[in-house]
C-alpha cells in the first residue's frame, strides 16, 4: 500500500455554535459529535496559500494540492492545531490501510468528489439509495472499507448526473489530542 497523505482542517463541531446547529438541522445527522472529514466546505484546509517552498511537499495533480507528502513539513507549515484536525489519508485504498503511527487513530472512510472538495456523505442532503444517514458515525463517517465502497457503487448507479456522486473512497486516520 502506498504511503498516506497528509493536511490539516479547520475542525467543525457544537464549538461552532449557530453554525453547527444549523448544519446540524439541515442535515438530520443527529448522532454527530464531530465533523472529521475532506469537505473543503465543511472542514477549511488550513493552508490556504501554496508557497513557492510547498511544490516539493505537496502531491502535485488535480484537485490535490492541499495534501502533504511529509507529516513534519505539514506541522511546521500549519502551525497551532488548536480548533484544527491533522489527518493521515489514504484515496482509493484496497484494503483497510495501516498506518504504523500510534499517533494517529483510524476515523473510517469519506467518498468524497473526484474534484476533492465535498463530502457525498455529510454535505449532499443525502443520497437515500445509497446509505441511510444512520449508518454514518459520531464523526460523519462510514466504519468499513466494504460499505464505503458500496456506496461508492450505489451513488454512481442511483445518482449518475448529480456532480458529487462521482467519488473516491478516502480512509481517514486523525492525530489524536
């Protein structure tokens, strides 16, 4: 397996007062305690500006400049990660990745566009004939590699013509606190 990509959000959960409340009632995901995931809506990157520094740090394809290569120049370069999540991912894995730093723990799995930027699960409205909100977690994740990738199969079929339903599966691991 290849080795995992690196960036650091802004987090989202109640610290955000109205903010979460509102996203809270518009989405019906009533089981949520957090949002951890890749919707750049959501979720901000917290580097927003690639430096000229950055090219060599950075997975230089579409729609993925925002991930890392190297955890340390992330750190040094995102600074204080109060209110912020530093996460390990890994696109479109096989298998259920490993990730040989007890830093870090497993979240699940987003599918999230192929343009990397919304989260099909959590900020779509739903997609009912392809997963049921409920089997989303506290974080707004779906726990199995298998599901993830059904889903990612459902939403294709049931959903061709919608622009987000065209997603890759990320597996998420988070720097714990």
């Amino acid at each position: 397996m290849s080795s995992p990509l690196y960036l650091a959000t802004e987090r989202f959960d109640p610290a955000k007062g109205a903010q979460w409340d509102h996203y809270v009632a518009w989405s019906g995901l009533l089981q949520l305690r957090e949002m951890v995931t890749l919707d750049a809506v959501l979720c901000p990157r917290v580097i927003r500006e690639i430096l000229p520094e950055d090219w060599n740090e950075i997975v230089n394809e579409d729609f993925m400049t925002d991930y890392f290569i190297s955890l340390d120049y992330l750190m040094q370069r995102a600074g204080s990660l109060d209110g912020r999540n530093l996460l390990a991912v890994y696109k479109n894995p096989e298998s259920k990745p490993s990730l040989h730093d007890s830093r870090f723990q497993f979240e699940g799995y987003d599918l999230v566009d192929v343009q990397g930027g919304i989260s099909a699960l959590t900020n779509c409205g739903g997609f009912p004939l392809a997963f049921d909100n409920a089997e989303l977690s506290a974080v707004g994740l779906l726990s199995s590699l298998e599901r993830a990738q059904a889903v990612q199969r459902a939403l294709r079929t049931h959903y061709e013509s919608h622009a987000h339903a065209h997603c890759d599966v990320w597996a998420i691991f988070r720097l714990r606190s």
